[in-house]
C-alpha cells in the first residue's frame, strides 16, 4: 500500500520525518511532495491521485493535516487519513490567528498567509476549503492527534469536528497529546504519535485495503 504524506505551511518533507518514519517502518510505500500554499497542495494531491490506481493513506502535518481530512471527504481510494496538529474549521482557524497579539507567532503566521496569497484568508476559500463543512456519512477512518498547548491551532475545533464526524456515523478517533506539545511535535510527542499511528494504521487501514 502507499501513502501520501504532506507537511505544513513554509515545512518541507524533510522537517516531517517523524511523521513519515512510522509509515515506512509499516513496509509502506510514501510519497511526500513539496507545495506552497493550500491550493498547490490540493493540485498537488490530485495529481497524484489520478496516477493511482489503488487505495491509500494520506497523513499530514497542520495544513497537510487539513488538506488530507478535505482530500478524506471529496476523493475516492482513501483507506483512511491522518491530521496531526491540522484545522479542521479554516474560518474559525483565520479568525484565531487574526487575534493573537501583534508580533506573535499567531498574528505572524496570518501575515504569512495573506503574503502568500490575499485569495487564501477571503471567507469564501477558507469555508470552501474546511473539513468540517464535507463531514458526512461513510467517510474513510480518520485519526487526530493534537497537542493541548497548541499555540496555532485551537484544540477546540478539533474536537468539534471529532464530535461531528462520529455522530455521523464514522470511524475516527481523536489522540489529545497532554504534557505541553505544542504545534510541532518533538522529543517524547514524537514517540506518542509513532505508536498512534502505528495503531491505527494496523487496526483501520491495512485491514480495510483491498491491496
């Protein structure tokens, strides 16, 4: 089996090793490409897809996590999907980086965005381009795991989404990582989601493959 695996805003494959060492070390077949903003990403793993003919995982790292739970709900040959640290509602998400005082990492991280693109902090993307607003019925199983001190991504809408996507009726399980980690994982954070994924992967995602 393959898996896609993309990394976060101004990251690259090689900073997300610990996110793509748990997938090869299950024997799979990983695809990480470099892109640079949410649209490229999308193009990106639609490109990819349509050279697949089988079904596979995708993972991501914050925004990588956000565009594989949309990829999750709009495309076909998902055997299911992992977010590590990922919005999953880009409005609430814009609105919560725009009110972080001046000069932190938050406000820093929206300049970044509008930056890059005026296009990706207009209302009309951020709502077409969330998760939350695909959630329906018989969605591939999804993992998320979320550090509680995420200092870019409130906690709060992920479990929003997790509460949404199980009410319908889907497999997903949230991991909330205690003890401090924050957006990026590191040290001991690092581990914990190896095992997660390592979990879920052999529980949700190998046994469900047609291979």
């Amino acid at each position: 089996m393959k898996a896609l695996v993309l990394h976060g805003l101004g990251s690259s494959p090689e900073k997300i090793n610990w996110l793509i060492g748990p997938l090869i070390a299950l024997s799979l077949e990983v695809a990480s490409p470099t892109y640079r903003d949410f649209e490229d990403g999308l193009n990106k793993v639609n490109e990819i897809l349509g050279n697949i003919n089988e079904d596979f995982i995708i993972a991501g790292h914050s925004m990588g996590g956000t565009i594989a739970l949309l990829t999750a709900s709009t495309a076909r040959k998902i055997a299911c999907a992992i977010s590590v640290s990922g919005p999953t509602d880009r409005l609430a998400q814009i609105r919560w980086l725009l009110a972080g005082e001046p000069g932190s990492i938050r406000r820093r991280t929206y300049e970044e965005l509008a930056r890059i693109d005026s296009r990706q902090v207009t209302e009309e993307f951020l709502i077409k381009t969330s998760p939350i607003n695909y959630l329906k019925p018989n969605l591939p199983p999804m993992l998320l795991i979320h550090g509680t001190n995420d200092e870019l991504v409130n906690i709060q809408q992920v479990e929003n989404y997790y509460e949404k996507a199980k009410a319908l009726g889907n497999i997903v399980e949230l991991i909330r990582v205690e003890g401090g980690m924050p957006h990026t994982p590191r040290g001991k954070d690092i581990r914990v989601i190896a095992r997660a994924i390592e979990d879920f992967v052999r529980k949700r995602c190998l046994s469900n493959s047609s291979k």
